[in-house]
C-alpha cells in the first residue's frame, strides 16, 4: 500500500515538473534620479536585449545586433532613434531632450545610460514609456524615481504607456 502511494506521489510529481515549460520573463528596469546640484535627471535602463533587438529589428525592419560581436553603428544609432520615439519625459510641461550617453552589457542585459539636463526644479513630470510594450502585452517596464528624496514607482505596460508624478 506505501509503495504504492510513494510511486503514485512521485509519478504525480514528475508529471507536475514536466508538464510546465520555462516562462520568460518580459521586463525592464528603469532608475530615474534627480541631481540639483548638476541641474539633471540621470537615467539608467536595463533591458534584455533579445527583446530590445526583436523590438528595434521589427520597428525599422532590419536585423539588430546590439550587444553581440555584430554590433553595427547603425545599429545604435537605430537604438537612440527608437528610445526617442518610444520614450520621453515631460519636465514641469515641457519636452528636453534626453542625451544617449553610453551602455553597456551586463549578462543578456543591456544597461543604458541617460541624461536629461538644464532641470532647475521638478514639479512635474509626465511620462511616456512604450520601449518593447507595443506589440507585446507580456512586456512590463518598472520606473524607480528618485527626486529631491521623495520615491516613486510606476508601471508600463501596453495597455498603459503615459503616467504622471507631482511633487
């Protein structure tokens, strides 16, 4: 009778650990924070760049090989092209311009770097956040923000692209 049960339970077991496959995970870390004393918003992403490469190769119909060996000019430049179509923050009503500074790989991470400058005061910022979400409902970009000591996260997602902090 035990050993009956023992293979039932562990038969029931393997199947159980079997029958799911590998879910990957669709999602993006952005860090926003504030630095007074330069007059400056600092960014930092990181995205898997398998999907970053999917997302920018589907855009401009064109492989992309950012992060690997066959990495091309063009490929960045395609990359700065998509973040500013793509993504953009509004300082107290008003667009600046966000300057692509460098990256990095880290694993099958692509770390940007980014900066926004000449911010005397934060009152406002209003966000737009669609990198790898149009297309992919699975896709989540996470925003940590960090101004003037006060945090905040918001969350992007196809279905939600813009959000809004005050302070």
């Amino acid at each position: 009778m035990k050993k009956t049960i023992l293979i039932t339970f562990f038969g029931l077991l393997l199947l159980t650990l079997t029958s799911f496959s590998v879910h990957k995970f669709y999602v993006a870390l952005y860090q926003v924070n504030y630095a007074p004393d330069k007059k400056m918003l600092q960014l930092t992403t990181r995205i898997f760049v398998d999907d970053l490469n999917a997302a920018v190769g589907k855009k401009y119909s064109k492989k992309i090989n950012l992060g690997s060996d066959n990495e091309t000019v063009e490929d960045v430049t395609l990359l700065k092209k998509y973040f500013s179509e793509k993504f953009y923050i509004k300082v107290n009503g008003q667009t600046k311009p966000i300057h692509f500074l460098s990256k990095e790989m880290e694993g099958d991470v692509l770390i940007c770097y980014l900066s926004m400058k000449e911010i005397q005061k934060i009152n406002t910022l209003e966000i737009y956040n669609a990198v790898i979400t149009e297309g992919n409902s699975e896709q989540q970009n996470i925003m940590h923000f960090n101004v003037s000591g006060v945090k905040n996260t918001l969350l992007f997602t196809e279905s939600s692209s813009k959000g809004v902090l005050k302070y």
